[in-house]
C-alpha cells in the first residue's frame, strides 16, 4: 500500500471497502452485525480511545452503516465521468441527501487544531474534540470529509474488474485496478470475450 496516502483517505476508504466482492459473483457487506463493526474498530486502533475494547451495538451498527451510504454515494460522484462501483449503481443516495447525512453526522462531535511537535520532527496539526469525547460515526465523518475535500480524492477511482465492487486510490498513473489478482481477471475475461467473438 502507497505510503503516501493520508490517515483520513485510509479511513474513509476503508469504511467505503466494508462493502466488497465475496468470492462467488455477489457482493458482500462486512457490517451486517455490530460482531462485524466491533471487528471493524478493533482493526482501526487509532479510531478511537478505546477501541481495543469497543463493542458495538444495533445503533451504533445502523448509524455506520446509514454513514457508509452516504461515502459510497459520494465517491460515486468523486470518481465521475468514470463508472461507480457496480455494488452501487443501482442504490446511490441522491447526492444532497448523502452530503447532508455526512455534514449531520460530522456535527455529532465538534473538533478543534491541535498542535503536536516532537523533538526532530515536523509539527503535526491533529483535529480532536475540544473535551476529549470522541463518538465513532462522527469521527469517521471528519475523515470523509478531509479526505473529499482534499486533493487524493482526485485518484479516487472505482474498480471495474469482474466481479469487483471495491473503490481505490490510484497509486501510479498506468493503475487501472485495485489489485493485482483484479486486473488478472479483467485480462482473463477480455481474453475470453476475444476469443468468443472470433470463433
């Protein structure tokens, strides 16, 4: 994975990816039970405070999932005139509901700059709730909308592969899949397509 893609990027992507191709031809969601969000955080230890120890419950299932929604409808129009993800085409937020779904949500908790600045190292300016109370959904929020806002949403691409739904940073200029084993099949396929027609 590039290096250079920032925290908030990594975090909405990966909010965006917990909806992905399940290996048989359909699509699957990693957040259909607060086991698979707990999971989920406990993956992210830097989300929040205590995320080592986070449990998710119902609602706090349905607001993440309601918040996915809106990211997915939103890198929609990020990666447009291009395609957006097939899991999606079909079941898109009108976009002013999902900007306003992400703005309500990235009020829940407001934050102020914090500065940080070890010895031998550049300064760091974090947001972070002015109290110290942080609340997942609205965190996840503010890293959506830093990473919409910035300038890698510009290699925001989805993957057009066989059977894949997954959005990804485009990494170097000649990409054109999320992964290897992506474009492998993407070959596989116009190989077979080819031939098809040729026979």
């Amino acid at each position: 994975m590039d290096d250079s893609i920032s925290g908030d990027a990594r975090l909405a992507l990966d909010l965006a990816l917990t909806v992905r191709h399940d290996g048989n031809g359909g699509v699957a969601d990693d957040l259909t039970a607060p086991a698979g969000l707990t999971a989920w955080v406990r993956d992210h230890p830097g989300l929040l405070p205590d995320a080592p120890a986070y449990v998710a419950d119902d609602r706090a299932l349905s607001e993440v999932r309601e918040l996915r929604a809106a990211v997915r409808a939103l890198f929609a129009r990020a990666v447009r005139p291009g395609e957006p993800s097939p899991a999606d085409a079909a079941r898109l937020l009108p976009v002013p509901e999902a900007v306003e779904r992400l703005n309500t949500v990235a009020a829940r908790v407001p934050t102020v700059p914090v500065l940080s600045w070890a010895d031998g190292a550049d300064p760091v300016v974090r947001q972070e709730p002015p109290d110290g109370r942080t609340e997942l959904t609205a965190t996840l929020a503010h890293a959506v909308l830093a990473f919409l806002a910035g300038p890698e949403r510009q290699r925001l691409r989805a993957c057009h592969a066989p059977r894949c739904v997954r959005y990804f940073i485009k990494e170097h200029p000649r990409q054109e899949w999320c992964r290897p084993s992506c474009g492998n099949r993407a070959r596989v396929a116009r190989h077979h397509a080819r031939h098809r027609t040729s026979a």
